[in-house]
C-alpha cells in the first residue's frame, strides 16, 4: 500500500488503483456524515478535487492521486458514509482507476514513511 500527503492510501489491483483515505483522516474528520464521489469514466489529472466528504467538524476535498480515468466508485459510501469511520482502509474505499503509469507510485510513501509523517 502507498500513501499521498493528503493522507489517502491506494491499493493496486491488477492494473487498477483503489483509492481511500487513512485511519488517521478518518479519526481527523470525526463522524462522516456525507460523501461525494466522482462519475465512473470521469478522466482525471493529479490533484483534481473528485471527491467531498463531509463530517460533523468540517468539510474536505479528495484530489486525484495520480493522473488517470475513475473506473468505479463504491456506491455503498453515498448510502452509508459511516463506513468511512467503520473501516477507512477496507470497505470504505472510494474510487478505482486506471492509472496512466503505475511507476508514479514508486514515487509515494509507503507505510513506514506515513507513519513518520504523521508522527
């Protein structure tokens, strides 16, 4: 698993990227009580805001972590955002995409780096 900045992890499967974010955003946030999610085919670039997610203490945007086309969203967010506190790195994923090169998560922190990152 890698991890961006903006505290998002991403998990690859096969030739896809799931994309969700991090126990530690999720504690951040508090109770999450609404979800965006972006359009299946959606083309996206680096940094992109696709997502919103609203919780209790405040609003936050999710950005694109790698340019590429959303394939699947986990429609089960919109329905039951809690799932976002319930299990952020497992059922609670966002979106996949199809990545126009993997090798750029060669660049990202792996769990050890985010671990320090967030101390």
């Amino acid at each position: 698993m890698k991890y961006t900045e903006d505290h998002e992890w991403l998990r690859v499967e096969g030739d896809l990227v799931v994309v969700g974010i991090t126990d530690h955003a999720s504690e951040q946030l508090g109770d999450v009580v609404f979800v965006e999610l972006p359009e299946p085919g959606k083309a996206v670039s680096k940094d992109d805001e696709i997502c919103v997610i609203e919780s209790v203490k405040a609003a936050s945007d999710i950005r694109a972590p790698l340019d590429g086309e959303i394939v699947e969203v986990n429609g089960d967010l919109a329905d039951n955002p809690s799932m976002v506190n319930e299990d952020p790195t497992g059922k609670a994923w966002f979106f996949k995409m199809k990545v126009a090169d993997l090798s750029a998560l060669d660049g990202m922190m792996d769990e050890a780096a985010y671990k320090d990152l967030i101390g």
